[in-house]
C-alpha cells in the first residue's frame, strides 16, 4: 500500500472500530432509537470513507500497474476491476 493511504486507512479503521463498539453501548443501554440511527448512519459514511481510501490506493497501484502492462489481457482485467468498482460505489 501507499504509505499515506496506509495511514489514513489505519486511522479510518480505528475510528470506525470506536464507533461501532459506542453503537453497541448504545444498543444495550437502550437509548434513543433516533440517537442509535444516527450512530450506524455514521458508521456508514465512515466505512465509505474507507473504502474510497483502499480504491484510490487500488487505482494508483495495481490499477496503474495493469494499465501500463503491455499484456492486453492485463490491460482488459484493469478496465473489468474498474467498472466493477464504479458498481460497488454506488451501491
């Protein structure tokens, strides 16, 4: 990995890792179901945070690696990986 996006993604992680332990103190505690709604949609925009981190650190690697390969059917694997991670994004 790209020793920036590592770090970031590291730090991502251990947020989300925060979050998600507080959302199930939340839970047990019984609190405010609104409260505890609002928690997991944080947890949410957290995780698509890191995952666009782990696809830019895919696209400036791997991705390149493939692209700049003389083997087209490495070449057409990019291309695939490519479309397929537009699809996971806007799910």
């Amino acid at each position: 990995m790209i020793p920036d996006i590592k770090k970031r993604a590291i730090h991502r992680s251990k947020i989300i890792e925060g979050q998600v332990k507080g959302l199930g103190k939340m839970i047990n505690n019984e609190e405010y179901c609104m409260d505890i709604i609002t928690q997991s949609l944080a947890i949410q925009k957290s995780l698509s945070s890191l995952n666009k981190l782990i696809l830019e650190n895919h696209l400036k690697t791997h991705i390149k690696d493939k692209m700049n390969s003389k083997n087209e059917k490495l070449q057409l694997e990019a291309a695939t990986e490519i479309l397929q991670a537009f699809e996971l994004m806007r799910r």
